[in-house]
C-alpha cells in the first residue's frame, strides 16, 4: 500500500493474514475509502473488510462463494453479490452481512433500480429460473424477494439471458415462431414491442447506450453475419430508425460481439465507426448521432513532411476502434471528456482499414484533422485533462524511453524513465485533479520480480495556468459550427504555455442555432431519398399512426421528419417538420388478429391460454368484441382498450376448437378466426396386432393410446427394414406381407413436442395351426394384466409344451391375450431348415396339432 502516488510501499501481509490467498480487490465507487478483499475460494470463503483505504481490515467468513459483486451506485454501503451456485445475496452493511435475494438467477443478469427521478433505489431487477427451467423477469426490494413480495413487470416468460436494465430503460426477449421479438419498457411503463423496419427480420440485438433519453442499437439482420446495422430511437425506445449499414462486428475473448463503433469523450452526438464496403472496411464520422457520416480526411503530410497524396473518396484515414478491457493496458483508440476535441488512434492510410501497416494518428480539432505522431503503435495517456500527452511503445521488446507532448500531440520530447531497460506490462495514471503521476510497471527479465517505476512531471511545471493562458476553440464539422443544434465553444490552453491547467480547462458555452433540415432525421416508417426527402417506405402506411386513438381525441402526425434527440436548435424550419396534432378520424375496424400470447397453435387441457386481439386500424374505444371461443363459451367486450392484457380461457375437453373473434363500430366490422389445438400429454403406446398372419393376407394393426383423448396426433409407421414410413392421422391401419417370416411394425405417435412408440414382431407364414388356450381361474389373481407378464407366461407354456410332447420348439408359438380371464392362443408353425426346404407340410402340421391336443 502506497499514500504518497507510489514513492513508498508498504507490505500488508500481516494486515490480512500471513497465509490468507486473495482472489480479488474492489473499491467502493461511492467511497474510495471503502475497500473490499475477497479470498480464494479454493482455500476458504472470507471477505477482508477496510474503511480506512487499506491501512486496517477485518475478516468475515462467509457460507457461499462470491463469483462477483455489484455495488449501488450510490449508496455506498449496499452490495448485491452473485455466487458460483447462481444465487444472488445483497447487504446493507457492506459485506458484513449477507440475505439470499433468489435462486437460479442468470449470470450478469441483475441490476440495481436507477432512474433519473432515483425513486425506489432498493428494488432490485433479476433474470430468474423457474422450477421447469424458464426465465422470468422479477423485481423485488434488496431486503425482501418472498414470493409474496416480488412483482413480474413482464408478462409470462423470456429468453434465457436477455434482461437489461439501463438508465430508464428495461429490455427482454421472446423469441416465437423462430424468430427473436424485442420488448422495451421506458420509466418502468409497460412493456412494448420495438419497432423496427418491417424487414429488418432481426436474429441478433445489442444496446449500445441509453444516455440522452435514446436508446442507440446494433442489430444483426436476416442477411448479415459479420456485421450489424446501426438503428436510432426515438424518446420511448420503440421506433428505430436506420443509422448506418454494415458496421464491422469481431468476436471478444469470452465469445461476446464486439461492435467496431466508439463514443468519443466528451462531445454528445459524435461517434466513430467502421463499416463494411464490398469486402472493404472504412472508418467513418458522425457529429449528429448517426444521421450524416463521413470518410476520414487523411493528413496532408506525413512524420517527415513529405506530402500524402489520398484523396476523398478513393482514399481516407482508417482507424482501429477497439477499447481495451484491462485498466493498465490502452486500446487502439482514446479520448476524454476533459480533454474534448483530442483523439488518438492507430491506423493507416489507403484504401481500406489495414491489419499489418499500423501508425499513430491524433486530432486536436475533434477529427476534422488528423496528423501522423508515429511509425508504429504505442500507449498514449493523457495527464492533466489532456495537457500533457505521454506514449510508450507497443512492443514485445524492453524499453528505456517515453515521449511526452505538451502541444496536443504537435511535437514530441524523448525521456528516459528507468537506467535498465524494462519489459513493461501495463501504465496506470493516477487519477486525480492535479496529479501528474503515472506508474510504470513490469520486469526486468522474465524471471525477475515486478518493477514499479514512478514518473512524477510535476516539477516540470513552475505554475498553474490563469484566464489568460486559454483560447476559445470552436467546435465544427469541415466548417460547419452549428453541430446538433448549437455552436459550441470550448477553452483551450494556449500550445505555447507550459502550465498546468486548473478550473478552466474543457468549460465550454453553448449557444442554440437556428433549425435546419440537416437537425431532422426521417421518422420511423420513412427513407430518406437520393433528393433528400424523406418519403414512406413500400412497407409503411402512414395513416396507421391514427389507429391507436378514438373519434374525438388527437394524435400526432408525423410529417416524415423528427428532430434528431438532444438537438438543441430552435424555431426555423422546426414548425414545419415537427408532428402536428390531428383530429382521430373515425374508421371501420380492419386488419384484426388473433393469436395466443405465446405466439402458438397448441394449448393444455385444463390450463390457462391467453388470446391476444388485435387491431391494425379502427376505433378502439367504440369498438364492441365479441370472442367465440369455439367450445360453447363466448364473451363481449365494450372496448378494445380493456382486453390489452389478454383474454384467458381455459378448455375442459381436447381437440380443434375454432376461436372466432369479430370487432365491430358504427362505421363498419371485422372479424378473424383462429384454430387452436387442445392436448393433453401422451403417456403410453401400445400396438395391438395378432402374433402370427397369413401370407398376402390384410392384417389390421391399432395403436392404443392412454389417455385416449389426447388431441392432435400423428401416427408414423415403420414396417422390417423400409427406409420411408408411413405417415397418417388415423391410428389403424391395415397391411399386407408377401415373405414368409419374422417381421417387425414399429409405430410412432406424435402428440405436440412428445413422441411415443411401440414396436412388435409379426410372424408371416403360408399356412399355420391355432389353437385357443384358457387357464384355471386362479391365475387371474396373479395377472397384472402388463405386456412383461404376458411375455413371462407365454414363455413358460412354451417350455412346458415343448418338454411334454417333444415337439420343436420352432413348431410352437404362445402369445398370452390382453384382459381377463386369462387366455393364450397356440400356433402351430412350419419352419424351414438351412437349406431353405419346407420340413413339414399341411399333413405334417395337422399332425403336430392332433398330438398337441
């Protein structure tokens, strides 16, 4: 432990125990003072509590085994924990107390409740497992998730592992017919279906962010599979519109997406990302969230200032745009928010982003240029907000030296930070108001111990910087000024003045612009045209908008335009793109469903099956409904507004029932059917067929069913070695041999997602004997009446047959029937010897026979 940024350290073994193992260390995001230890696990289970910044600890055991933890964002002394059995504890007293929230709760799949408006900050959001294996979205308070006390906003249930809670959003899944649905429920509101493009057809969805009331998205369409589109939503969360196509996507190293797209630190609205262009990856820029983008300029010169000839479009600036997950390491690319309009990124120049030829580049004006700072790639970091810039070389090689800059990135000093060279293995900058620490840590051989380096720059500073050291500094789009509505204007030290920055850096005014069409984007439902018009879509009927409102009331509609979110530009061409309120016109009900909340045709005899109506366009609230649920039960609705939770229904009996629905006002009706299908499980098959035929002669085959009404079925048959079956919807069948011998009939019934079968062997012969056998009237207290014991006695009578009259046992065969009273019948059999000669005849047989009567 060091308190003076790394000069002195002080071992703390003894503090936690010689022999204590750590497996981990947390800080408290609210209070730095607070400190967390975990222990390995494979040792013991303890956590070693601080609240004086690691000077002191205690220890507490705990009765589970801690995988990760979530603190409150802030209160600082509320923790939820997750343990390696996927069961989620929380604590109001920083660790030194643990309650059991739940069980089966989903991995990374639990949040703390924060909303703007901070109302209720100990309702805990979970992905759960139910006891038959689905995922259930629950809400419950950190100290109390009884059964009792626990709320579902969701209704029924999600995908496995598709919770997010975010800002005032909560995202889930559901996937039906194949396909994945996305649901959004913005300021805890009921859950509604995003919309996105008609065809989009997603198979895959990130949120991205939801900062700015929007929520940015990354969706994997039907026809994509390196890439993802872009899409932009409106304040609710519900309608997506187009951002960009094909953005580049890789795998991480724990199998996650990752999406080629960055948010640079510090100015709203400007994102970097790179995307695919026939095989071609290309690095573009937005200022607006996503409604322009641009190629890269690439610098006129290069480090020797010979001149680059690239130019826009053929050629551009390409950059990588990977964020690095580990703290001491940076990543390709680097800005922030207190040093707004820097950005330094590897990359090239040419054609297409580049894997091999890999350069530094940095911008100080927010990406509309960019200069070249190095041949190869290094870590750069930035120390007080940006007023000094510090690289270190990327290489697999020991280093002596660094470069510092103290002109955004314009001129760099060469500095030796250690006599012998160091394979580093990480930078970590103090953080800080007017630290200008840093710490160097690695090895001097690969079996030396770690080396901590400290780099302290104070000294080369003799001041702090007052007014007079900034300049105003513009913030612009290739000259543009009014970017998202507002001119923004930012303090910038002056490149010449070597002090270091206090209060004033990265302040910025803001002043509004007026509108523009360059501040409006095309509405949900519209695209824009090679004129620059946004027009509907071939899928999108704009009067639709009208649907959800009633004779009397108004709605919004839309012009084909709304203002880009966050926009601050005022009056202008504003009133004319924005929504007007329009008077509701009345409409005959048209485009009515139904379906079953699930999205299935299948239902359980004797459960609940929720239908859900709906309605494309018409009156909602003058609507009359009326719902024939095809059993004998029917009900009416005065409204469509009160069945917006579903309809439920249970079926007593099995079968097809036919569930009509007709919707009807003044101006006109509709109506819709729906053929559902009530089962019951399936629990047992039997094939009932006789033991022995005659060749070429029609046998009748039945498969028994228990219970016997179960609904829809199909029966699959599968006769010897055919390679095809037959498939029907009847449960008997009849059939004809024309080879002698043992043959078998498998059959397979089909009732939902269960599939039974039974198979038996059928002996086929040109002519054969039988007799029927019944039994004393005893035995039926010994007969369970199961296919084992019938087996069990044939065989029996068989063996006493056989050793009584001396006849072959390949002469003989005895079936014991189903029911009671007990009965068997014999047959009497030819059977043929290896040389495929008949040994007994029609004589023979009947002798056979009169011997065993």
């Amino acid at each position: 432990r060091s308190t003076d940024y790394g000069t002195t350290y002080e071992k703390l073994n003894d503090k936690v125990g010689l022999k204590t193992i750590l497996s981990y260390l947390y800080v408290c995001p609210t209070n730095k003072r607070k400190i967390m230890l975990l222990t390995d696990p494979e040792v013991e289970s303890s956590l070693l509590i601080s609240s004086d910044e690691g000077a002191t600890y205690q220890k507490y055991r705990l009765n589970f085994y801690i995988h990760s933890l979530l603190f409150h964002p802030k209160q600082e002394d509320w923790i939820l924990a997750y343990s390696q059995d996927q069961k989620l504890f929380s604590s109001v007293e920083f660790g030194r107390r643990w309650l059991l929230l739940h069980e089966g709760v989903a991995p990374n799949r639990f949040y703390w409740s924060m909303m703007g408006s901070g109302r209720e900050p100990d309702l805990v959001h979970l992905e759960a497992k139910t006891v038959d294996g689905h995922a259930q979205y629950i809400t419950c308070k950190m100290q109390n998730c009884s059964e009792a006390a626990r709320s579902k906003p969701f209704p029924g249930y999600i995908d496995h592992n598709s919770l997010i809670v975010q800002d005032d959003y909560v995202f889930v899944q559901l996937t039906s017919g194949g396909r994945p649905h996305y649901y959004v429920s913005y300021r805890r509101s009921a859950f509604t279906p995003m919309k996105l493009p008609k065809y989009s057809l997603p198979k895959d969805m990130h949120v991205i962010s939801t900062d700015e009331n929007q929520v940015f998205a990354a969706v994997q369409e039907w026809n994509q599979n390196d890439t993802y589109n872009l899409y932009i939503s409106d304040t609710r969360g519900v309608y997506f519109t187009l951002a960009l196509e094909d953005v580049k996507s890789s795998q991480g190293l724990e199998g996650n997406v990752m999406i080629d797209l960055y948010e640079v630190a510090g100015i709203k609205g400007m994102f970097l990302a790179n995307k695919k262009i026939d095989n071609q990856v290309k690095t573009f820029i937005t200022y607006n969230k996503g409604r322009d983008w641009n190629l890269l300029k690439a610098p006129d010169t290069d480090l020797r200032g010979n001149p680059i000839h690239c130019l826009l479009p053929y050629c551009s600036l390409h950059l990588h745009l990977k964020v690095s997950e580990n703290p001491y390491t940076s990543g390709n690319i680097a800005s922030r928010d207190t040093a707004p309009s820097i950005i330094v990124a590897s990359g090239n120049i040419g054609t297409e982003l580049s894997e091999n030829e890999i350069s530094m580049f940095i911008s100080s004006d927010a990406g509309n240029t960019w200069r070249q700072i190095f041949e190869e790639e290094h870590s750069v970091l930035y120390l007080d907000k940006g007023g000094v810039l510090v690289a270190m070389k990327h290489t697999s090689l020991p280093i002596r030296h660094l470069w510092l800059s103290f002109d955004e990135g314009r001129s760099w000093s060469k500095y030796s930070f250690t006599s012998l060279p160091l394979f580093v293995d990480g930078v970590l900058g103090e953080p800080g108001e007017e630290t200008l620490i840093m710490t160097v840590f690695g090895h001097f051989s690969h079996r030396s111990e770690w080396q901590l380096v400290k780099v302290d720059y104070k000294s080369i500073f003799d001041r702090r910087c007052a007014e007079e050291d900034y300049r105003p500094w513009q913030l612009h789009s290739q000259g543009e000024a009014c970017i998202m509505g507002a001119k923004r204007i930012y303090r910038k030290r002056k490149s010449e003045k070597k002090c270091m920055q206090g209060k004033y850096a990265g302040a910025m005014t803001s002043e509004p612009c007026v509108c523009t069409e360059a501040d409006f984007d095309c509405d949900y439902g519209y695209e824009r045209h090679s004129n620059g018009q946004c027009l509907p879509a071939f899928w999108y009927n704009p009067s639709s908008l009208s649907k959800d409102c009633s004779l009397g009331q108004s709605y919004l509609n839309s012009t084909g335009y709304r203002k880009v979110v966050s926009n601050n530009c005022t009056d202008g061409v504003g009133e004319r793109y924005t929504a007007k309120p329009q008077q509701c016109p009345g409409k005959a009900p048209q485009g009515l469903r139904i379906v079953t909340s699930d999205g299935k045709l299948t239902a359980e005899q004797g459960h609940n099956v929720t239908f859900l109506v709906q309605l494309e366009e018409g009156d909602l609230q003058k609507s009359l409904i009326q719902v024939d649920f095809g059993d004998g039960i029917a009900v009416s609705y005065a409204n469509l507004s009160s069945t917006e939770d579903g309809i439920k229904h249970i079926y007593q009996n099995v079968g097809i029932f036919r569930v009509t629905v007709l919707v009807e006002n003044s101006l006109g009706s509709d109506s819709a059917v729906l053929y559902l299908h009530v089962t019951c499980p399936l629990e047992h098959v039997h094939l009932s067929l006789p033991f022995v035929t005659t060749k070429n002669k029609e046998v009748n085959a039945t498969a028994v069913l228990w219970p016997s009404q179960v609904g829809t079925l199909t029966y699959i048959w599968w006769f010897g070695n055919n390679t095809e079956p037959l498939i029907t919807l009847e449960g008997s069948i009849t059939f004809t041999f024309s080879v002698e011998g043992m043959n078998t009939i498998t059959v397979q019934v089909s009732a939902g997602n269960t599939i039974l079968q039974d198979t038996k062997t059928i002996a086929v012969y040109e002519q054969f004997q039988s007799l029927r056998l019944s039994f004393s009237p005893n035995l039926d207290d010994y007969n369970p009446d199961i296919p084992e014991w019938r087996r069990d006695v044939s065989r029996v009578v068989k063996r006493a047959l056989v050793e009584a009259t001396g006849i072959s046992s390949k002469h003989i065969l005895v079936a014991v029937l189903p029911g009671l009273p007990t009965s068997a019948e014999l047959f009497i059999l030819p059977y043929q010897d290896a040389a495929g000669e008949n040994k007994r005849r029609a004589a023979d047989l009947e002798q056979v026979f009169c011997l065993l009567l």
